[in-house]
C-alpha cells in the first residue's frame, strides 16, 4: 500500500513521522529529514536549559560553570549555540542565517545542500518572567553548486523557495510545528521519554477568527489604515490578546482563529519582525493551514529579500482577517 494514503495516527513518534514522509518521495535522499531530526534534537537541548532557567541564577551564585568549563550565559545565546552546533554535526546544511550572528555563519559542510535561517529563541524578554517562548527556522535549497560555502544568492530566497519550515513554543507543554509544503504537523514533547508525539495532526487554521493581537502602545503611530481596522475589531467586539512572544501569539491565533499585526511604527519604521526567520517561515505554516501572511500590500512570502536581517510589516492570520486588513490600507492609500 502507498505510504501516502496513510494518515499517521496521533501518538506517531516525531522521528517516524519524518520517516514515513519520506517514503512519499522515492528519490529523496534522507537529507531534509535528517536536518529536521537535527532540529528536533536541538530542541530537546533548549527545552531542557529553558526549563532550568529559573535556576541559572541561583546556580550562578555557586559561581556554576556547564560541562566545557563556560560561564553560564543568557537562554538566547545558548539556544543559538545548540542550534548551530546540531546543523553543524548534522551535515546537511552549508550556511545558517541566524538572528543571532550579525553575518551569515559557514558550517564548513561545502557540501550541504541546504541553507537554514533561524531565530534561535524567539520573544526573549519573556524568559525573565517565566511566559512562553520559540524558535523559529525556515528551509531553503542552496541554489549554489555544492562543493563551496554558500553564497547570498543561497541565503536571500524568497518565501515561495521554502522547503520546509517550523517553530517550537516553549509554553505550558512544549510543542514542534512544522510543514514541508503538504499540510501542517504539529507535535507534543513528552520530557520523561524525551520524544516527540504527533498531537496536532494536519492543522488547519478558521478562515476568520475575533483575536486580534498587535502591541498598542504604539498606536499613536500606526497608519491610519492600520488604526481603521483596529476600529472595526474592537467594534466587533474581538479580544486582544497580546503575549509579546511571536511565536506564542502566532500558535493561539493558528489553533483558534485570529490574526496578528507588527506594522510598520515610528520607532520601528519597517517593522520589528525579520523577513527571513520570523515573518517567512510563519507564513510558509499559516497558508499550509489555510491562512494568509501579507506585508499590508503583498504576500509575504513573494517579498525579495535584499539582506538577511531585513525587517518587514507583517498581518498574519485567518485569511479573511488578514484580507480586510490589507483592504484597509488599500483604502488608506487611495486616500492619499
Ligand atoms: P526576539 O525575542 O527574537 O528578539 O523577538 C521578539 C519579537 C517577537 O517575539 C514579539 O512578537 C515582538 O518582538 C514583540 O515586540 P514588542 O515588544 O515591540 O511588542
Ligand atoms: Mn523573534
Ligand atoms: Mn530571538
């Protein structure tokens, strides 16, 4: 029987999962699923030190060093670290964009075939008071031949070019969602077996939703196309809901219905949120879910990207909300 007329049944292991998928294409060679494997294993790591957060300062007071004699240091440089290092022992990929590293990291693996771009820990002002947290990473071919470092060219695809992309929330249990073009998978981490379970199978996100999520202390500098569609969901009586975590606000929305705005401020005139390893790899999820993902004038995924670091507006969500929102600012610059 075709492997692909079997749906894997909730309690699937996270490695199974990706094995099965894999049958689906008879001339794949593993690669993509042993990054994803590499990821999840990265993952397990950070769980484990965020966890533990609570107590690096006490155990900082002990003067604590870990096991290589380093100085404890904060989650978000530590996740980095973990992350890079699993890519780099994994093989597959040849350059890793991280929020992390001003410049574009080399693992030294020429041959990879894969590019990865990663926020290695996502909504970090949250760690301190004990609110969920993520990661994020995206996918990309190397359009570059093999055999020497990846090149920008490899680095600054647009969104379409995903080949996979996820994000882990670090919440009241700690979740792995991912896609790779052919629905969305999300998976539950069970910590006294150390493995990952598929929870969540083939997510689909409501066509309209009453969450609006947006951070309004900076609304004396929103559009006024921004400003009229935040009138019409509070009209509408919508909740806010607000975390602060990307990741957070993203996954509630995805499960209930609802859509999330960073547009552009006067303090952030772009934006906040990075094109390459917030804004993409969500939205690459959120229309495998049936949803949508625009920067207000364009889908966010056709963006071309001109630096790795680069931010963009970003209105993600319910489909229909997010088509009212762009709507609104269609409005605003007629207008004009
Ligand atoms: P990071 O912790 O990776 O720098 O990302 C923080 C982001 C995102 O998680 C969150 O939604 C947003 O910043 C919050 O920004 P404001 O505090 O401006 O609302
Ligand atoms: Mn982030
Ligand atoms: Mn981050």
């Amino acid at each position: 029987m075709n492997s692909d007329k079997l749906a894997l049944p909730v309690g699937t292991t996270l490695d199974r999962f990706i094995m099965r998928k894999q049958e689906d294409f008879p001339y794949a060679t593993g690669e993509l699923s042993q990054l994803l494997r590499d990821i999840a294993l990265a993952t397990k790591i950070v769980n484990r030190e965020i966890n533990r957060s609570g107590l690096i300062d006490i155990a900082g007071a002990y003067g604590n060093r870990n096991v290589q004699g380093e100085d404890q240091q904060k989650l978000d440089v530590i996740a980095n670290i973990r992350f890079i290092r699993a890519l780099r022992n994994g093989g597959e990929v040849c350059t890793i964009i991280s929020e992390e590293d001003d410049e574009l990291i080399q693992t030294g693996n020429n041959q990879g075939k894969y590019v990865v771009a990663i926020d290695p820990l996502d909504g970090s002002s949250n760690i301190d008071v004990n609110v969920s947290i993520g990661t994020i990473f995206s996918v990309y071919r190397r359009v570059s031949p093999t055999g020497r470092e990846g090149t920008v060219a490899d680095c600054l695809q647009p969104g379409t070019h995903q080949v996979a992309a996820g994000y882990v929330i670090y919440g009241s249990s700690t979740m792995l969602v991912y896609t790779t073009g052919n629905g969305v998978n999300g998976f539950t981490y069970e910590p006294s077996l150390g493995e990952f379970f598929l929870s969540h199978p083939d997510i689909t996100t409501p066509a309209t939703g009453t969450i609006y999520s947006v951070n309004e202390g900076s609304s004396e500098s929103f559009s006024s196309g921004v400003t009229a569609f935040l009138q019409h969901c509070k009209k509408e009586a919508f909740s806010g809901r607000y975390i602060g975590s990307l990741v957070a606000d993203f996954h509630r929305n995805l499960l209930k219905g609802g859509i999330y705005l960073y547009p552009a401020t006067a303090k952030n005139p772009k934006g906040k949120l990075r094109l390459m390893y917030e804004c993409n790899p969500l939205a690459f999820i959120v229309e495998q879910a049936g949803g949508r993902s625009s920067n207000g004038q364009r889908r966010t995924m056709e963006i071309e990207p001109q630096a790795h670091h680069e931010r963009c507006p970003v209105f993600i969500g319910s489909k229909d909300l997010v088509l009212q929102a762009e709507a609104a600012l269609a409005a605003e610059t007629n207008e004009a």
